[in-house]
C-alpha cells in the first residue's frame, strides 16, 4: 500500500472520491492513500451521503486536509466502514500524541464539542474508498489552528504522520491474519 | 447486537474462542460480545496465533478482563481483523476517557511501555470472533490495578462501558452504510 | 428488518427499484419491505428485466399492491434471487391462508391460469432489491378482486399480513444460522 | 444440478450431511440433490443443530424420506439458509399439490399442528448443504401415511417430484439473474 | 457454459464488453463465450482500460478474432483476472498446437517480438467478463496471417478451437472443485 | 508476495498442504510459493483429492520437485482453482521455453504421452493452497530427466524459474485489476 503526500495546494470537489482516481491522476497501481490540503467545496453530484444530499448540506471549508483512501481487496461495504472507523481512530490517536484530546462519535471527531471532521465511505464495482478531511481553519466548526496545529510545517507533520499510519496499520494487518489458525467449534 | 455481562468470575482458558460458545453457553442467537473477568490460562490447543504457539508463549494473568466478540455476518478474515484493531482502539478511548493514558500498536495496548493486552482474531467457516484480554493485576505486564482501575466496581464499570460502546459502534455503521450511494468512476 | 406500510395512494413507475430509494424516501436505514398500493407503470429506463425490455412489454396495472424490499447484508445475485423466490412462495402461503390457491412458477403466481403478480430482482454496488406486484384489479391478467380479495381492508390486511411475515422468515433464518456448527467432511 | 434417487432402503444417520458424500459415494460431480428413504437416526457426533445437541433431543424416525442438497457454488450461510426455507416452501407446495394442506413455520411443516419434518442446513469450507427429512411413519409426530402418502409408489413419485423441482428451480434461478441489469441509485 | 460462434462478419467497437450484452444480442442465459470476426474499433467511451484512456490510445485493427466472456457466479475481480491469464495461456497453447510460436506476457501474446493480441477484463454489479482479440491482419502489429493461419477456415477452424477450449476447462474445474476436500490446518 | 526456495532436500508427505504450514515452518507473513525437491509419497490423512482417496491411489515418486502455494487474499475455491490451471499453463510455458513440449490437460502436463505432474488445490477457512508436483526421475510416469532437465543445477534453476515466473504473474495481475474501470450494462 502506496502513501501519497501532493506538495501542492489541491482542492477537493468530491470527484476524488471516485473510483480509480489515483490511478487516473498519479499512476499509482497499489492500493493508496492520497493525501493533500486545500479548499473543500463538494458539487451535490459527488455527495456520496444521501443525508447530505437530502439536508442539502454544504461540505465546505476554507483550508481542509484530506485522505483519500482507495483499496481494491474487496468490495464488501462492511470492510470499507470497519476501516473508516479505524482511520478515524487512527486520527484521533495522532491528534492525542500531539497533545490534542478529541472525542469519537462513529467518523466524526469533535474538538471542545466542535465537529473537526468529515468522512463518506463507499464501494463501487471495483474498489472501496474513505475520504477523510479535517478542518485546518474554518469560521464555525473545530479546526486544527484552534487546536495549534496551524503552522504549515505543523500541518505537513500531520499529513505524513497520519497518512504513513494507516499504510503501517494496514501492512501489519495482512501479516497479522497470516499466522492466524481457524477457529475451533463448540 | 447483543452485550452480556457475566455476574460471576469466569476463567478464560481459550475454550471459548470457537465458534457458537456464546450460543452453546447463553443461548444467545445475535451476533454478540461476552464479557467476563477471571484467570486467563490458555491451553496449547486453544491457540489461535501460532506465533505464541511457535514461541511456546504462556498466555497467563490470574486476573484478567476478556472480551469475546462473535459475529455471524461474513467469515472474511480482513473484516474480523479491522473489527479487532477498531476494538482495541475503543478500549483506547475508553481508557483516555478515564484518564488513563496508553499507546498502542496494531492490537496491543501498551501501559507505561509494558503490555497490557492480549488479542487474537480469526474465522471458522460459519463465524468470525476475536478474543480481546486486558490485565486487571499481572506481575510482569501493564494491568488496570497500576493505571488506577483496580476497585471491582471500577472493574465492572468499565467492562460495561466497552461492551456497550462496541455494540453502539457496530449498529452505527450498519446505520451508515445503508446511506451512501456507490462510487462514481473516472 | 422494518416494514413500512405506506397509508396513502403511491404509484409504481418503477423508480421505486433503485438502491437507497427508501431511505431517501422515508430515511430508514434497516434492510426494509415497503408495501403500498397504487397504479403501476414501469417506465422504460427503470426496466430491470431485459426480457421485458427486448419484448418492449408494458407492465402496467391500475391497481397494484407492491412490495419494495431492500437488503444490505450482501449483493450477491444468487442470494437476492433464492430471497425473491423464498417471498413469492410466502405470497402464495398467505393467499392459500385465505382460501385462495394459486400455481406458483419461479417468481410468479397464477390464479385460475392467469398471470397475477410481477417481480424482478437485481443488485448494485451497495444493495439487493426485490420488487414484487400483485394486481388489485386488472382486465386482462388474474387480480386480487377475483380472488375475492378486492375490499379495501381486505387489501389493507395483505399488505400488512405479508409484509411482517418477510420480516419474520428473515428474522428467524438470521437465528438460525447462529446456532448451526459447520459441516463434517468425509 | 443433479437429481439421485436412491432405489433401495437407505438410513440416515447424520454422516449424510458431510461435504462430499455425494461424490463419495456416488461419484457426482456436479450440484445434487439426494433422495432415499429408510430409517432416520442421527447420532450426536453428526447433530449440526446446537440447539437439538444441548438439548439432547433424538432425532429418530423409523421410517423417513430424506433429501440431501450439496451446493459448491458459495459457502455463504445466509444463502444455504434462504435455500433451505425456498425447499420448505416446495415440499408445501408439492403436498398441496397432492390435496394435503400443511402449515410452514420456517423449516419446518406441520401436519394438523403435527411436526412433520426435520430439517438443518450449514456449511463447510468447501460447500454448503441442507438436510430436509419427512416421516413416512411415526408414533408421535406428523407423517405421509397420515397424510394418505403412505403407499410405496405414491412416496416414490413424491419422492422424485420434489427432488425435481427443486433442481427445476435451481435451473430457473440461474437462468433469471443471467437477464437482470444491475440496480440504478437514487 | 455456452459457445457462439456468430457466422457472420461483426465488428468490436468496445460495447460488446457491456454487461448482459450476450443475452441482449442472442438471448443465451447461460455463462458463455461469444466469438466473431470483424473489424475492430474501439470508442472511447467503452474504453475499460484506464491506461488506454489516458494515453488516448487507438485500439484498432481492420481484421480480428474476438473472443467476449462473460460469468455470472462471481463479481470478484481477482478471479475474473485469474480468468483471463488462463485465457491468454490457453490461446497460446491452441496456437502452439497449430505450430505457431508465441510468448505470454500477462494478457498479451507476442508473436516474433510483435504485440498479437489486445485484452481486457472487468466487472460490474451482476457479471465479470473479458474481451481477447487477435489480429488476423495488421499493418503494423503481429497477426495471424503473418504466423500462417490467415485462410477463412483455418480462422474459422482457429475461433471453434479456442472457445470450446475454454468451456472445457471452465467444466473441467467445475468438476475438479466438487472432489476437493477442506485443507487441514497446521 | 514471496518465493522461497528450500537449499536442501524435503521430502513431500501431503502434510505440507496444509494451511499456514509456510509461516509454521520458515515464519513467512506474506502469500507465498515454497519450492523444494525430494521424495513424495502421500499420506492417506493428507489426501485432498477424494478420487484419490477413493480409488486408493498411492502418489509416490522418488524424486520430485514441489511448488505450495497459499494465498490467503480469498478463501474462494473457484479462484484457486483458476490459479491452479494458471500455475500448470505457466510450467509448461517454462519447460517449452526449455525445449521440452508437453501437452495440458486441465492440472496435469503430459510429455509423450505420459503424465509428468500431479497437482491439488483446495481451501480452508483462512488460506487457500496449492501443491503441483513434477517428477524429476520415475519408472513409470514422466519425468525430467527422460526431457533432458536432470542435472541437479537445471533442476535448480527451472525450481526457481517457475517459482518467481508465478510471484511475477500474481503481482501483474493484482497491478492490472487497479486500473480497470467497472462494466458499463446494456
């Protein structure tokens, strides 16, 4: 599994979220995070939560870090939500290590009761996919320079270290469930 | 999703990580998560990770709080695995909530630098499951007696917290995924 | 599993079979039946069988009863196929308990020799559905009034009758297979 | 799909339920369906069902017709079980045909709120099966002769009819979902 | 699983890779192999392969034998990829058999240093499937003329060949996997 | 995945098919093709294949050169089988590239007539394996040396040649499913 980290500003609009996007935009043909900062501004085609699309919700944000998460192992909803769940987590554990405390409720991660986040996960005839944003400003909801996360160098940091533990998490994983003997039966 | 509690001290001996201990036991027809307290002592041929059974690992604590987490749904390794690391990262935030810090590696948690868990996950041909121990006292290894969770209605407490809050996170997602629509393609 | 009976007048064009309908129509987010009852007309776009479509047949009813059911436990064809044909026999089971005998043939019932239902089933990415009509009056094919099933509590009492004894049927095979062991080998 | 009867009297004593027999006993290659009739006396170590195994109920019967259905196509237990119902539901069809009304509570049939089957279905790694056994005779519970089925040839016709149906249905099944397009999205 | 062979001249321009295609053209409701001869042209917007899109590639040949597989029981992509290197191997095998040479890389066949053949597999939510095509004739690519087989009957005799080939390999393992016991287990 | 190939001779007893018998013995966490030389003679307990077992058949030779394989990315038997056919059209492949034609017939190669290999696949509840076995010297089956591959170092490097030609393919093939965008439907 690939860890990609863009250099450059680069604004998410939803359409990442697609299958194959990686691959059509990097070349990459692994199983990928992709990780980048920039505006958030998601088109009602791409909202990929119908609660969103039915509430007429704006996902918006002025300067968001996003993962883009695509793996091509299976097509099982249930995977692809465990994992959500486990990057969220993984999220979480890093903020903690920086010394930020959040709290959990399914994707979201609140900071003082603020809303840090956003995340939609879904599954195609192909792959499965998580994006995963968090605020680094933003007017109204937590955000990570309210956290003293916002120095660029800080937000770098972040970037790589939560892109690069998801990949580790993943690979001990798969070597986790080879050595693993069947269940016995009662 | 169903959380049962056991009143009584009950020994964990690796027996009940086969398959159907919680229906042959209980009678429990929903997938479920088991909680107990008592001596961890596992016998050769209850051992799943043939890691420890290559090392000829004891796996021992006189007084241990174990999990045991049964579903019905899918027999894919991958999936029971994300389960058990989302599991382990639960235990995590329930620990912080209760001002005890730990870290943790894949599906270990570590107190201090000294391991505090145990956890093995695997499937047979009609359901998955993962044990998932952590020390109440322990000679050598991290326990919650160290961390200040030591007093039984501390104890109880807290394996009522996790059990409940696992269940909580598995009805949420199945919530979730039947709210986002597939993934459009490149 | 939920069954939602729809109290008002509600017509069928089709639409109706697309994953996530009930949830953006009424917010469920359980693997649901929906029953209501109104005119049928399936537009061409939302034709499922290809038979039909090859055919360019009409299926069109003035008075339908339908049942919309949407699981996301799976997207397995074969398995969504086995559910279909598991329901038409409950039908069928249901109108016998009302003294009226039909010939079931796959996935339709015949009354007197007449063609009295209309079903399809399929999948996508994210869910199976069925969608299974029963004419409430028709002058060409075989239709609940004939039967003498044409009063509208009568109708109303159908509905309901079959829509909670497909929860049922799942409800109790989801039982039953926490409580079977795996298979011998010779 | 193959459908074998057996010609002479054959007893079933729960090892029938194993992945493979058929083949390893008659050589079969594909999907089967096996029919025979004799004695019906299942020994522990073969009970599949927990719930008769903790309640040490006998599974005994002195004169049955059995039906063992082997599927290679999948080892998901939600489908062998929706196949099970589906074959519940034919055997009631095929009774009805014969002018005996009996009443379906999941697998099983009752004859005049008589019991009048025994049925289980599981899997292996390799294969999924169903066990559906119908008294020709008993003291206590429901039976064909009761029913009027109690003549040699008349079992041996009921035999072969819904053996064939259900391989007709099978054949029916495959042949649906290779004309259905996939599900549109809301 | 069923061989066409379409007697006429038909040309590939990319949809016949669609889903359903087989049935919709010809009715069959079976897994099949569709095999004609034809021009080749394949539109953008049938374009499977990303790279092809990407680099705007021309897929054209003025006179080739295609092959167009197409499964219904299973939409994992692994195994339908499993499926097409087989089909490569197999091609060449038939080709070796008529004394012709050539070398395998992935889905490609070589023949003197010379690209023969194109191929793509995918899925959708109801089936997986393959196109195989080989240059009859060609300007600038290898082709079968050049390797000696370019009269109409042994073109002819070449597609025959090769589609019953596959559907008896495709039968042969059917029945192979219906005599395999479950692997123990360390 | 990973290819090891034993320096030394071992001798083939069926017990090596076994799931998770790589990471037992060489501690391998990847998916793996384990290539080693020596006698093979089949234990009645570790044969798979029933007709085997059936018709009592010894599998001996005295001088072998096994290829296991086990993947543990699916525990589909449809897909193993595939590979299986995949990995025997690879070896003979090698051996034409070798100079020595054989003939494939489903698993099993052919070199004048006489058989050359004997193979098995099969899966357990978490891996799915290979054993493809190929006589290097035998009084009655085929054999290597009778092809002209019987020095030790031309053992040695056809051992490794196919070992690594299959690592190669498999990890083609998983780079290839990520660039493939899903069906379009009819």
């Amino acid at each position: 599994m690939k860890c990609i980290i863009l250099p450059d500003k680069f604004d998410y609009d939803g359409s990442q979220i697609s299958s194959l996007w990686a691959y059509n935009s990097f070349g990459v043909q692994e199983d990928s995070v992709v990780v980048f900062r920039g505006t958030c501004d998601v088109k009602i085609e791409h909202m990929i939560d119908l609660e969103d699309r039915r509430a007429n919700e704006s996902i918006w944000s002025e300067d968001m870090v996003s993962f883009i998460i695509e793996h091509f192992d299976s097509t099982d909803l249930k995977l692809i939500y465990a994992r959500q769940r486990l990057f969220t987590a993984i999220v979480r554990e890093s903020l903690a290590g920086m010394g930020v405390q959040t709290t959990r409720e399914g994707d979201d991660l609140f900071l003082k009761g603020k809303k840090l986040t956003v995340s939609i996960a879904s599954t195609s005839a192909v792959s499965q996919k998580i994006h995963f944003g968090i605020n680094v400003s933003h007017d109204i909801y937590g955000n990570m320079k309210e956290a003293g996360i916002g120095e660029d160098d800080q937000v770098a940091s972040f970037m790589q270290a939560i892109g690069k533990a998801y990949v580790r998490e993943f690979e001990d994983i798969e070597k986790d469930l080879r050595k693993s003997r069947p269940l016995g039966v009662v």
